[in-house]
C-alpha cells in the first residue's frame, strides 16, 4: 500500500470519530454544528501531554476523552434547553469561541532545545510521540482503524440495546419520552458528553498524524462537514457516518476526478440526499431491509 492511499485511509478513520460524534446527537433528536471544538480540546489537550510532559499516548488519550466529555457536557447545559435552529446556532457560536481561544492560547516549554507547544495562531509543532517511537504509517492506520472499530462495535450493541431504542425515542418525540417517564434531559447531557468524548479521541489522534495543528483546523467549515457526513451516509446505522466520510474523503477527495471542484460536488450532493433522502443513503428503511435480507 502505497503512502498515498495510506494517508487518505487513516484521515477517513480520523474524521469518522467527529462524523459519529454528529451522529449520536442526531440520533437523540440534536443537531449540532459545534463538535469540531471537542475535536480540538482532544488534539491540543493530547498534543501538550505527550510533546510537553512526556506522557505515554494512550494516557494523554484518555484523558483528553475525559475533557472533551467535560467540555461537551458544560456547553450542553445550558445549551441543551434550546431546540432546533436555536440549539445548532449555539453551538456553532460556542464553537466559533473554542477556535478564538486556541487563537489566543499560548503555552510551550524548552524541550529538547527548542520551544513546544501551542503558539496561538501560529499553531502547536512538535507533536511527535508517534514518530519519535518509530510507529510507521501503516502501523498507525492499523491503530486509528483499530479504535474505530471498537467504537462500531459499542455502537452496534447500543442500537441492539434497551438504550439504544430510548435514544431514538426521544429523538423522534421528546414530549412522548418524558410522558412514558424518561428523563430527556439527562439522557441528552449523557449524549453530549459521550460525543465530545469520541470527538476528542479522534482530535487526539489527528493531531499525532499530522504532527502540527492550527486553529483553523477546527473552524466552522469542519463542523458543518461533521455533521453532513452523517446525514449524507444514513442515520439507520452507525456505518452512515462512516460512508458519509468515505464518500467526501475517499471519492470527492481522494479522486483527481473531482480536483478543484470537490467543495461544489460535495454540496451538490448534500442537498440532492436532503430533498430525496432526507435520512441519508442507509436510513431506517434500508437498514431494516438489510437485516431482513441476510438476517
């Protein structure tokens, strides 16, 4: 496998972290436009653990996790009373003020001879742990798919489960759920958290790919294809996200086909699916059709 296709392979599994991040608000009834700042609490986060303080990256991992559920979870609480637009346009503004404070941001220490760590808009270098141990890159694509999908996996067992079911109940009715005796805000704020949880390891990991971050890689534009990803793939299942990811990155991207014109094909896409499968391509229907089938 060549570095190229190894380089487009590992991005689809990056970005398919955030794509299930949208996705499991969707699915709780939630849109939202801000999970791109959970992502970069977990690359800077996880880039000053390991570059700065030396810490193994399976640590600096979990505990980016640990703030990226803690930050979802303190903009979903007062964020989380809104519905609708209103809830999606708060959390692209709660976004937008993440990305002005990586901008203003500025930590770094003498490692090695030389200055590591965040340097406001100038970004954060170094970020070197993965290539400093020798990991090469089909290794790490290996390890990016690997977490991924155990992440499939606790999703597919979510769908089967009783809680599963209570997600897409009070996505479809909130005012029902809470009359059956669900506590939709708490399952909400738990839904939130878990999703900046699954952002932020997917920041984690992106950052120690790329070895170099900036604020703008987490802007507006980040969270609206997040989101798309979602619904273009399907909220039937948890591989929509995924096929959503694979469609932009692995074909409008990673194909000469569409160079210079991928952002019009991708939008043109977006809202083809939206007028005629508003669900996206594996909604409900096709999801319980598949099973059905090779059940």
């Amino acid at each position: 496998m060549d570095d190229y296709v190894t380089g487009v392979l590992t991005n689809i599994g990056l970005f398919s972290f955030l794509a299930l991040s949208a996705y499991l608000l969707l699915i709780a009834g939630e849109m939202s436009f801000g999970q791109q700042a959970f992502f970069g609490v977990g690359a800077y986060s996880g880039g000053i653990l390991t570059a700065i303080y030396g810490l193994p990256l399976p640590v600096a991992a979990l505990v980016a996790m640990l703030l990226g559920s803690l930050c979802a979870f303190l903009v979903g609480l007062p964020t989380l009373r809104l519905r609708g637009l209103y809830f999606a346009m708060a959390t692209l503004a709660a976004a937008e003020m993440a990305r002005i404070l990586f901008e203003l941001f500025r930590f770094q220490r003498q490692i090695g001879g030389e200055l590591v760590g965040p340097d406001g808009t100038q970004g954060f270098r170094g970020i070197r742990w993965v290539f400093e141990r020798g990991v090469e890159p089909a290794g790490y694509l290996a390890l990016v798919w690997g977490l991924l999908l155990i992440a499939l996996v606790v999703f597919l067992l979510m769908e089967r489960s009783r809680l599963g079911a209570t997600l897409r109940a009070i996505g479809e009715d909130p005012d029902l759920a809470r009359s059956c005796g669900i506590s939709v805000e708490r399952f909400k704020l738990g839904v939130a958290a878990a999703a900046g949880a699954l952002a932020a390891l997917g920041g984690v990991l992106f950052a120690h790919h790329n070895t170099y971050i900036e604020p703008r890689n987490f802007d507006i534009m980040l969270g609206v294809h997040s989101l798309a990803y979602a619904l273009i793939g399907g909220l039937g299942t948890a591989f929509g996200p995924l096929l959503g990811v694979m469609v932009d990155l692995g074909v409008l991207e990673g194909s000469r086909v569409f160079q210079g014109y991928r952002m019009i094909a991708f939008g043109g896409l977006v809202a083809i699916l939206l007028i005629f499968r508003p669900r996206g391509l594996l909604d409900e229907k096709v999801v319980h059709w598949l099973r059905a089938r090779f059940s």
